[in-house]
C-alpha cells in the first residue's frame, strides 16, 4: 500500500478495543515444567528470550515434553504475542514473525493467540508505544521488588484497531522509520565498542610505559623504581598500622611478567600498602531516610561516588569507625558478575562522605606511590583478566575473589615522576573518550525517543503526521 492514502478518511474508523477481545485466547506455561529441562527437545521460552521487545532464541532452553502433559495449549506459532509476566522485564512484548520450531513458554511468560493473525504485527507495535515512560501493559504491573502481572491485565490492555488498509499502511511506514533507525543506532554502537577498545588500549599503552617513551628519552637521569621500591618497604616498615608482627611482603616473580622499560620494576600490590587491606561492613538500609549512609557496589561499578549510589543504613556506628571513605581510598569490588569482578575506582570525594559496603575490599597506599597511577593499573586488562582467572566460583552469577588476591597483583612500578607523566596523558586521552562516550549515549537515548515518537504519531490515527 502506498502512502497516497486518505489518512484523514482512514483515521476516523478507528475502533477502541481490548487485548482480550481480539484474542482467541491468552495462556501461560505450566509451573511444573523445570522437571522437563533437556540438552535438546522442544524450545523452552523464558522471560530473558524476550529482549527490547523481540524474541531471541540464541541461547534458549530446551524441554522433553512426555505425550500427555498438562500445558501443550501454550505450544508457540507464527502470528503469537509473548508478554513476560513477572521478574524486571515484565511487561516487554514480541511477535512470533515467522514460523518457528516446536516451543513452550514458560510460567513467567503469557502466550496471546489472536483470532486474525494478521493484525500481529499492528497489535504488536502498539503494545510497545509508551504513554510517558511505560507501555500500557507495563503500566499494569504490580508488586515491589518482583513486580508481576496477571492474565486479566493483559486481556484489559487498551487496543485501538484500524481498517485493514490502515494498518497495512501504518505498519509498513513504522518499519521503514525503525530500519533508518536501526542502522543508525547500530552505528552508534558500533562507535561505543571501539571507544571501549580505544580505553584499554590507553591502559595497556600506560602501564607498558608505551606512552611515556619520548618522556623518558628526554629524561634519561630520572632514579630508578627499584630504588623508589627500596624507600617505600623502608616507610611501610616504619610506619606499618597492622596489627601483629610485621610481616615482610614478597616480591613477585619478575621472570614470569611481561617485559618493562629500563628504569621500571615490577612489585606486588602488598608492597604498596600503607596498611593492611580491608573489607566493607554489610548493613541493612534503613528505609525511613535515616542512618548512617554507606556506598552501593553500583559506586564502583559505574565510577560514581555521588549520592545516588548510596543508601542510608541501619549500621551501628561502632562497627564502622573504621571503614569511613578517605580521599585516595582505591575500592575494589570483591563479589560480581565474572566481568565485573575485582573492578576497582579511586573515591576522589570529601572525608567520610560514606562508608564501605561488605562487597568491596578498600586499598590504601603508601605515600611514595600515586593512587592515580594504581588505579590505572588495576583498571588494564592484565590486573582485569588476572582478578577474573582468580574469583571462586567463576561458573556462578557472583564469583569472588579475597584479600590475598588482590595483594599478590603485579604492578608495574615507574618513577614517581614518570608516574605523574603517565596520569596526566591518561587522563588528557580519556577526557576525550568520556566526552565521545556521553555524546554516543546522548544520541542513544534520543534515538529510543523517536522510536516512541514513531510509534505516538502512529497510533494517534494521524497518518499523515508519521510520514
């Protein structure tokens, strides 16, 4: 159908309707399936297949389902609405666009059968248009912490229907809108994974000292790290805040590390340390805007020590005299996901502002060595695969790695005065990227914003307003 339409004719015909009402009928897996998991077998569809509101079956489930089980009403065909139920993706819908292999969903997932399969596409559109910031059937959902939604909710999700030809028409200029911006956002993500190798390229240059090398040749004098090394066992000595007998740190094998420039040496990070390494306090928040505030993992994750990764707490205040944050302070999260495990940030704000959670670890160095320049260190892919060759339990969500982990970390050691010249041009290349990565993700975000405006003009049954 061209656009040369009479959308003016065609949107006063418009009919108010009901999810339930166009269905035939609308079900859901049985509870009792899990028992039924195979290698191989039917494909088992689960709330995770359903993504940004289409149904991906890379990495799916499999079922071996016996003749006659309870359930076989929910077996998945072309021309299927699937809507996730509960869990934090409720609410998100795909459309079964063509034929499938034997499937079932699962109890977290409902199946909608339209009695006209062909008004799937135009239904399934719909369903994903936002009115603010959720959809109609997200806005449905109910429950805290794990919000759910009912059969009845999805039968009284609002429809309005068209005319055949309009639905032909409004479909056919939604996809064509979606695919310009498909491939642009595509681009831009592409933009995003290369910025990500372009910042650990800039670690990886740093602590292999690739992006000192002029410096060095202009300054061919600068004392060595192993003497730089010798005065810092020397105060860690003199000055160690451990309990006990001071216990000497051993140096690591340099024969098994990689190659560094002359003037360099390799340490352990134990050698570093002003005091012995420390573990976080775990309290409950408090819930009533009251308490002693203590950061969130999320902190660390995104590099964000700002209120919002905090939370106020139930923590008594002698359990935590002394865990209060200090400017300087390296945080390195002991418990997360296989990729994010061992992550460490250096907090830059004011004394005290919070204290440390059971989940991160806090490492505190001697004077004679910047935090800045650890803190690039532990974030370059060496210190990265080495936490995640060495975090327990590897296989599970959330692996973990201990003290001595982090203590037998090799860094590579330069001059202090290297060390400055290493932050600065780190922190001059990454500026760069940071202001590329937030323009990216500015354009991300409008690009889900045109995505919703597609689809308001679309259904608003002004037709001549989409094109």
């Amino acid at each position: 159908m061209s656009n040369t339409v009479d959308s003016s004719v065609l949107s006063d015909r418009w009919v108010e309707t009901t999810l339930g009402e166009l269905a035939e009928y609308i079900t859901s897996g049985s509870r009792d399936w899990s028992k039924y998991y195979a290698d191989s077998g039917a494909i088992f569809i689960r709330t995770q297949d359903i993504n940004r509101n289409r149904l991906s079956l890379n990495e799916v489930a499999f079922v071996n389902l016996p003749e006659k089980v309870e359930g076989k009403r929910s077996l998945v065909r072309k021309g299927d609405l699937l809507v996730t139920i509960t869990g934090a993706n409720v609410g998100k819908v795909a459309v079964v666009e063509g034929e499938i292999p034997e499937a079932y969903v699962s109890q977290s997932v409902c199946l909608v059968r339209l009695k006209d399969p062909s008004l799937a596409k135009f239904v399934h559109l719909q369903l994903t248009a936002k009115r603010g910031d959720k959809t109609a059937v997200e806005a449905m959902a109910y429950g805290l912490g794990r919000p759910v939604l009912n059969l009845e909710n999805i039968r009284s999700a609002p429809i309005r229907v068209a005319p055949e030809k309009t639905q032909v028409v409004v479909v056919a200029e939604i996809e064509k809108q979606f695919s310009r911006l498909d491939e642009a956002v595509a681009n831009l993500k592409r933009v995003k994974v290369n910025l990500k190798r372009y910042k650990a390229a800039i670690l990886k240059a740093a602590v292999e000292g690739r992006l000192t090398e002029d410096w060095r040749k202009q300054h061919p004098n600068v004392e060595p790290a192993s003497k730089l090394l010798e005065r810092i066992l020397m105060e860690r000595r003199a000055k160690w805040k451990g309990k006990g007998k001071y216990r000497e740190p051993s140096s690591p094998d340099a024969s098994t590390l990689p190659k560094i420039p002359h003037g360099w040496a390799w340490s352990r990070l134990d050698q570093l340390l002003k005091e012995p390494l420390r573990n976080g306090h775990s309290a409950k928040a408090s819930g009533n805007g009251q308490g002693l505030r203590a950061f969130t993992l999320s902190a660390v994750t995104e590099g964000d020590f700002s209120e919002s990764n905090t939370k106020l707490t139930v923590a008594h205040p002698d359990k935590i005299t002394d865990l209060w944050a200090e400017p300087g302070d390296i945080y390195v999260e002991r418990s997360n996901t296989p990729e994010l495990v061992g992550l460490a940030r250096l907090y830059k704000g004011p004394s005290k502002f919070a204290f440390i959670p059971d989940l991160l670890i806090r490492v505190r160095l001697i004077h004679f060595v910047l935090p800045t320049f650890v803190e690039v260190c532990l974030l370059s892919e060496d210190c990265r695969r080495y936490f995640r060759s060495r975090a327990q339990g590897i296989s599970g969500s959330m692996p973990k790695i201990d003290q001595s982990v982090i203590e037998q970390t090799a860094i590579p050691l330069p001059p202090l005065v290297e060390q400055k010249e290493i932050v600065t041009e780190v922190e001059r290349r990454l500026s760069v990227i940071d202001e590329l990565e937030a323009a990216t993700e500015a354009n991300l975000t409008r690009g889900d914003r045109l995505r919703q405006s597609i689809l308001a003009k679309a259904f608003s049954g002004c037709l001549a307003n989409l094109q």
